[in-house]
C-alpha cells in the first residue's frame, strides 16, 4: 500500500487574559486534520486532533487534547508479537493530558498520560521523561515509556526504558550515548555516537551499537564511521 497525497486544515491561536498574566504566558488552542490519500485517491487515513495548552510564566506548560485516527488496512500487520490487527477500516480516538516544566533549568520533568479506544478495543499510555544538566556541557537523560493494550485479538504491555548522556567537548565536537531496554524484544540497545563538526554542515561521527538480550549475553555490536563533506558549487 503506497500513500501519495496528504490534505490538512490547520487552525492555531493564542491569546493570554489580563488577569493571569502574572502566571499565565499564552493559551494556545489548535486543531488540525491531515488525510492520506493512494495513488488512486482512495482514503487510507485520517488522522485529527485538537488540543488546549497553557503556558505559564516559569517557562513550564500544560495542556489537554484529543486525538482521532481513521485507518483503512488493506492488508492485516502484527501489531505485538502475539497479536494480529485485522485488515478493514478502524476508528478510534484516545484523549490526554500533557505537563512540562522549565527544561533549561538544571532539573525538569515531563509527562504525558492518554487513554481511549484503539482499534478493535482500548489503550492506556503514560510516558515519563527526566533531565538534569550538570553545567552547561552535560546533560542527562530517563524515560519510561508504557503502553497497556486490551484487544479483541488479544491483550499486552509494553515497558521500554531509556538513558542518555550527552556532553559538549566544544561547539563542534559532542559525545552521546543511549541505552534503552525494550520489553517486547526483550533487549538492551545501546548506542554511542561521537560527533566532530570539521566545518559548516560538515561532519565526522564514530558510531558504535551493541545489542544485549536480558540476561545480558551480547546479540551483536557494529563500529560505524562516517564522514560528511559540503562542496559549494
């Protein structure tokens, strides 16, 4: 199935009142539709949202919306490794609530929780992100992602953790490293990059991947080094 056009209508605006402006920096409310057309015009999807965020004065934010999607399968794809999704036409729309406070400040959070109908039954879905910056060359990073399905296909949870570490030799050379633990697959990914930017738009990265299963045998690992080169004509 190939997807060849995409319309969208789109609406924002922002207005603050008087009387919160102490507190309250901007409310933004917004609304938006894209649709997903085949080669021969035919819907394949729909996706709509709205939502409703509040932006306060200590750089932080919360915000609550609706999301809607409309998917046409031709073909049925195995959404869990023990669960089957059914070609035909789903509707289903979840609704959630966002909060973040300030992230340039040493210490920040943020989450989102969102709960509704996903094809063939519901879903439940929280999401917890942490960060502390330790001066202004590093930065770390955990989150904690999970996902509690209930089908008529059948029923699963998804757990995924992650870690990352970013630290700023200079403003051309950085170092970034991830680990993350996915509990479909039942592997820890890790990933750490070193980026040297030789010139604009121009960089050197050594990249190493190493996949572990849980009770930490190594899977596979791979050295990958690449160099990009900007010539101006």
């Amino acid at each position: 199935m190939s997807v060849c056009g995409e319309s969208r209508l789109r609406l924002n605006t922002a207005t603050a009142k008087s009387w919160g402006r102490r507190w309250l920096r901007e409310i933004q409310p917004g609304i938006n539709v894209h649709d997903f057309t085949d080669q021969q015009g035919e819907l394949v999807s729909r996706y709509t949202n709205w939502t409703l965020f509040f932006f306060f004065q200590n750089g932080g934010l919360f915000g609550t919306g609706s999301n809607g999607s409309l998917e046409n399968l031709s073909d049925p794809f195995n959404i869990h490794p023990t669960t089957t999704i059914m070609a035909g036409s789903h509707d289903f729309r979840e609704h959630f609530v966002r909060f973040a406070t300030d992230s340039s400040r040493t210490l920040s959070f943020s989450g989102r929780a969102a709960s509704g109908s996903f094809y063939s039954g519901n879903s439940f879905n929280v999401n917890i992100n942490g960060a502390l910056k330790l001066g202004p060359r590093l930065t770390t990073e955990v989150s904690w992602n999970y996902n509690d399905i209930d089908l008529e296909e059948g029923d699963f949870t998804t757990n995924q953790f992650a870690s990352r570490v970013k630290y700023s030799f200079s403003t051309t050379m950085f170092l970034d490293a991830l680990v993350q633990y996915n509990s479909v697959v039942q592997e820890w990914n890790s990933n750490i990059r070193f980026n040297v930017i030789h010139r604009p738009l121009s960089d050197f990265f050594l990249v190493y991947n190493e996949r572990r299963d849980e009770s930490g045998r190594r899977i596979d690992r791979a050295l990958i080094a690449k160099f990009t080169y900007l010539l101006d004509f």
